[in-house]
C-alpha cells in the first residue's frame, strides 16, 4: 500500500516543480524591467528603453545567440566547440561572397551556413574521427578562418565593384539587403504613449514597438530558432539521445545509440548555426563583408551559454544582456553606460540579500554589498566613464556574469571527453 501511494506521489511531485522554476525566471525578468524603468526614469536617460535601442540590442545580441546556440548543441553531444570564432568567420566570407556573385541575399544566406558547416566538419573530423584535442581542433580552425578568407578576398574582392561600391583586401563590396517586418499600426497606436515618459507603461511600449518593427527577416528566423532548439533537444527522441551522448557515451553505446553520428550531427548544427551568426554580421547589422568582423563573439557566445547553463532560454538571456550592454554603449555612449552603475549598484544589493536570508554565505553577501557601495559611489561622484571603460563595457559584463553565475553551473557530465567506440 505504502509502496503504490508512494510510487503515485512521485509522478504527480515531479511536474509542480517546473512551473515554479519557470515563475522565477519569469519573475526575475520582469523585476530586471521595472528597475530597468526606474534607473530610466531616475536618470532621465531615455536611451535606456527607447525602440531604437531594443532594435540595436537584437542586431548584436543575434550574432551572440546564434555562436551560443551552436556551442550548445555541440556540447550537449560532449564536443567543446572552441573553433565558434573560425565557424562565424566562414559564415561571414562565404556568404558575403554568394550574395555578391548572384545578387540574390538569400543564396548569401544559404551560402553562409554551408560556410560554417564545412567548419564544422573539419571540427567533427577531427575530433570525433581521429580523437584530437578539442581546444586544439578549435583553435586551428579559427587560425584556419583568418588566413584562409584573407586568401579568398585577395582573389575575388580586390576590384571588385558594386554600384560604385569597391571591394578590397579586407572587405566586399555593397552586399544586397535582406527584406524587414513589422507589426502593422503598431508603432503609430503606440506614439503617444512613447513620448508620455510615464514609468513603466512608456518604457513598455517602446519595449513593445523595438521588438515588432523595422525587423529584419534574418532576426526573425534567429529568435524562432531558440524556441526550436528547446522542442528538438528537449522535447524528441532524436534530442534525448543526442543529449546522451554528452552526458555518457558508453551508456548510450550500450542501448544502441550511434554515438559517433549523433556527435557528428551535432556539430554540423553547430558550425551551421555560427554560420547564420557571421551571414548576419556581413549583411544585416553591416552592409559588407569586412576582415576581422566577428569581434570575438564566437568566443562571446559561448560565455552566454555558459551563463545559460547549457539551456536555450537562459543562453538567449546571456546574449541579450551582451547585446543590450553593446547597445547602450552605442546608442547613449558614455551616459548611458553611467547609467547602468546604477542599476548594477541594485543588482548586487539584491543579490547581497538573497546570498545572506536564503543561502547564509556572508562572504558572498558582503562582497556583493562592498561592490554596489562603490559602483553607487562612482555613479554619485562621476557625470560620465572614460571612454576606454564605455569601449570595452561589453567585454567586463561578459567577466561579471560569469564569475556570478559559476556557482550554479552544472555541464553535461561528459562534455570534452575524448571518446572512442567501445572504451567502456
């Protein structure tokens, strides 16, 4: 009798836990907003919230999300996809060269992913078939990018010309743009209340018009991908055993799992994905293809998956904290950024209570509470941030997350293993 009650309270236990889970994050967003407004209102810098900004958060917090997505579905298969960068920088060249040879953006597009799934080829030969370090392989294929595309341009950018547009060394010519989406009548129902600068409800419909229009087809494609990474990865078959295969292979092997392909599969994904991250540089946030244009977001985007613990909806908050701290800089420039002192200054107060009522760690409190003291005492004493800080604030948030966020990491439990059929 006992076992029977016991046996049918564990199922029922199980599932009331998730929605709580999902209320916090939920929770912590929608707190994350309200203080957002409140530093907005405060301050009286409406760059904060404006559309104009939530437009440019998504231009470069795509980029990020798309490198984070593709390390998450090689890790999960346990491949450290070190070679992101590399992956990006094909997807940038190969597509910037497609859509200049037909004039067509979407066989740029195409083009592109083919891009970064040929890097991820060379990634899963060598790794999977022939057993090579993963930090070696992905490095040496990032080595292999930037030499290669410098090599490529050299023959088929230096004189070319587009519309009066040049190519050169280190660039292409103008690339062909892809077609926008909006809402219709939203942003013209929403005017009004956009300039009213009421707290919260201004900040919402600027929220509101940022995110439906003047979108670029690409973004769209990008944000539909994180919802669908979720649903095959965590929600199919075909997702519970490549997900195996990271957390232990020889288990998987045993019930008749083809690891090798699975972890092959993975990382075409995912040198697919970075790809679509570099097309979007080269042709959405830029008009043209230019050396050196990834910015190290591969490596970026694999500092937002590690925030996200190896999950979608978490990567996809990493990369858009990134992109928002990018589009502050640009869009309020050094303001801005001042700004954010202060709304960091109540992070960290809020973290230093949750770390001494909740978990008891006083060290962690304190340490928290000593830091938003003297970010609250630059935010008082200073107008503005040199300009080297501003530069490079993207760069520091992407350290501070993740020295906040390593307690709570947990990584599939075989990711980087070098494994070889039959080990076990």
């Amino acid at each position: 009798m006992s076992q029977t009650m016991t046996g049918a309270a564990a199922p029922a236990s199980a599932p009331a836990r998730r929605p709580s889970n999902r209320w916090r994050v939920v929770s912590l967003v929608l707190a994350a907003f309200v203080a957002l407004a409140g530093v907005r209102a405060f301050t009286g810098q409406d760059s904060l919230t404006e559309a104009g900004t939530i437009r440019t958060m998504l231009v470069f917090a795509v980029p990020i999300g798309m490198a984070g997505l593709g390390g998450l579905w090689a890790e999960r298969a346990g491949i450290i996809n070190i070679g992101l960068e590399g992956m990006m920088i094909f997807g940038t060249w190969f597509g910037a060269f497609a859509a200049y040879a037909t004039g067509n953006p979407w066989a740029g597009l195409a083009a592109g992913i083919l891009g970064g799934v040929f890097g991820g080829l060379i990634h899963a030969v060598a790794t999977v078939t022939f057993g090579v370090d993963h930090i070696v392989s992905g490095v040496a294929i990032n080595i292999l990018a930037l030499g290669a595309t410098r090599y490529l341009s050299l023959l088929y950018f230096v004189g070319a010309e587009v519309d009066g547009s040049r190519g050169g060394a280190s660039q292409s010519p103008q690339l062909p743009e892809f077609p926008e989406v909006s809402v219709p009548f939203i942003a013209d129902l929403l005017r009004p209340v956009q300039a009213g600068g009421w707290f919260l409800v201004s900040d919402l419909a600027r929220l509101v018009v940022g995110l439906t229009t003047d979108m670029s087809v690409v973004t769209l494609i990008a944000l539909l991908l994180i919802p669908a990474t979720y649903l095959v990865l965590w929600r199919s078959t075909f997702g519970l055993r490549l997900r195996s295969c990271g957390e232990n292979p020889d288990a998987a092997e045993s019930l008749g799992v083809r690891v090798y392909g699975y972890k092959y599969v993975a990382v075409l994904v995912s040198g697919g994905f970075a790809g679509l991250g570099g097309v979007f540089l080269a042709m959405v946030a830029s008009s043209v293809y230019q050396q050196g244009q990834t910015g190290g977001r591969g490596y970026i985007g694999l500092a937002a998956m590690i925030f996200g613990n190896w999950r979608p909806g978490g990567l996809a908050m990493g990369a858009g904290l990134f992109g928002y701290t990018d589009a502050v800089q640009v869009r309020g420039s050094g303001a801005g950024v001042h700004s954010l002192l202060l709304l960091i200054a109540l992070a960290l107060v809020a973290a230093a209570l949750w770390q001494w009522f909740r978990h008891r760690r006083w060290k962690t409190a304190l340490a928290a509470a000593v830091a938003a003291v003297a970010l609250l005492a630059v935010f008082l004493t200073t107008d503005t941030l040199p300009s080297q800080l501003v530069t490079y604030s993207p760069h520091i948030a992407t350290l501070l997350v993740l020295s906040l966020a390593a307690q709570r990491l947990r990584a599939p439990a075989a990711v980087g293993r070098q494994w070889r059929k039959g080990s076990s």
